[in-house]
C-alpha cells in the first residue's frame, strides 16, 4: 500500500459538511487530492485549493456518480481511496415512519454507498491497491428510539463492508469501517436540542461526544499504510460509550 508515498487522489462523499467536510481539510492538509462530492457545496464553497475538486451530486444518481468518477480521473489520473459519509437522519418513531422514509433512509445511506462503491473499483483494480472507509455508526449496534430506519442502513453497511473486503482483498483493497459514537454534526443537531446533545457527553466514559475531527483521524489512519494490514473491521470512535 503506497497511498501516503503517492498520494492518490482520495474521493469524500458528504463531503460539505461534518466529518466529511473535517476529513476534506485534514486530507487537503496532508497533501492528498482530494475529490470531494455533495449535494451541496456547504462549506467547500468558500474553499479554494490546487488540489480540491467539487462535484455536486446524489449518491442516489448513479450516471452521476460514474461520470463523477471519469472526471476524476480526469483530473488525477488515479483514485486510491475512497470515504463514504454521505448519509440522512431523520427521527421519526417507527409506527408513524412511511414506506417512502424508510426508502429514502436505505436508497442514501446504504444503495449510495453501493454505487459509489461499484463506480470507484475498477479504477483501484486498475491502480492496483485502495483503501475504502465506509462509515457506519454506533446505533447500528446500540438501536435509537425514533432511529429503526437508520439503524438498520449503518448495520447494513457493516455486512457489506465484510463481504467486499472479502471479495477485493487479493486485489490488495481494502475495506474498513468508521462506527462514531453522538458527534458535533448537523445531523444530531437537526434531531435533538444542543444541551440534551451534550449532555449525552456526560454518559459517555470519556465524559464528552465526539467532534467531527476525531472520526476524521480515524478515516485517515485507515486510508493510510499504517492500517495496511487491516481489512473488514470496525473502528469504533465513540469514547467508551459501548463499554457498559
């Protein structure tokens, strides 16, 4: 694995806001070209550097997706990783949750990171090396009132994380997991009242939550080659909150 030597252009989904966005500035930091796509610019639009290239799109879109991919290409001759944040989070108690919820939940946080997926291979085959970090979540494991729908996508991601690093792993691919624990994004925020966040942070082990810079570095050690002998794992960043 020559990711960090070389630094293959990384592609960010979710990239406009939240981890996505923190991991696009750690990755620009550390000298990566970085890809970055979105539905909306949020806060890349103020952002202007040689190595940044925005494409506004839905994960949900897959002729976008790929022609995304080409473009990429176009660019940079070479895509070595991929992260996949893009995601939705909507409360909603499962008996008043529709069909067309439960839907859109499954169609963005779990068939986008299909599509996304199955668009970025070929180009890492083709490299011959890749490192893929799908975000899931701690709620996959832990269940959330109001949160059926969206736990269900982030378990769904962890399945089939361990089956595509099983499939591409003599392709020397990796695939790995990022499982936050309550993070400082616009998601949580749009579900619940900042002091009740917060206060989550004070039953968590390490007596906070956590910020989109910390599941960032997590993205990143597993984007780099001190993680090149891991593959189909989990990193759960989440202060302990799982422990009890």
């Amino acid at each position: 694995m020559k990711l960090d030597r070389e630094k293959r252009t990384v592609i960010v989904t979710g990239a406009g806001s939240g981890i996505g966005y923190a991991l696009t500035l750690r990755l620009l930091e550390e000298g990566y070209p970085v890809s970055a796509w979105d539905i909306a610019a949020g806060g890349l639009a103020s952002i202007t550097h040689h190595r940044l290239s925005f494409y506004k799109l839905d994960v949900r879109d897959k002729r976008s997706i790929e022609q995304a991919v080409r473009q990429t290409l176009n660019v940079s001759g070479a895509i070595g990783g991929l992260v996949a944040c893009a995601a939705i989070y909507k409360a909603k108690p499962f008996l008043a949750l529709s069909e067309s919820e439960w839907d859109q939940a499954f169609d963005i946080n779990l068939k986008g990171f299909l599509l996304v997926c199955q668009a970025v291979l070929p180009a890492m085959r083709e490299l011959g090396f890749g490192s893929i970090v799908l975000f899931s979540s701690m709620i996959a494991r832990s269940g959330a009132v109001s949160g059926a729908h969206y736990a269900a996508t982030k378990g769904g991601i962890l399945g089939l994380a361990r089956s595509l690093a099983l499939e591409v792993a003599r392709e020397n691919i990796r695939v790995n997991v990022v499982s936050p624990g309550i993070t400082d994004t616009p998601q949580p925020r749009g579900n619940m009242r900042e002091e009740d966040m917060y206060a989550k942070g004070n039953g968590i082990p390490l007596k906070r939550i956590g910020s989109p810079e910390d599941m960032a570095e997590g993205a990143l050690f597993l984007l780099r080659e001190e993680s090149s002998f891991m593959t189909g794992q989990d990193l759960r960043i989440n202060g302990g909150a799982l422990l009890f």
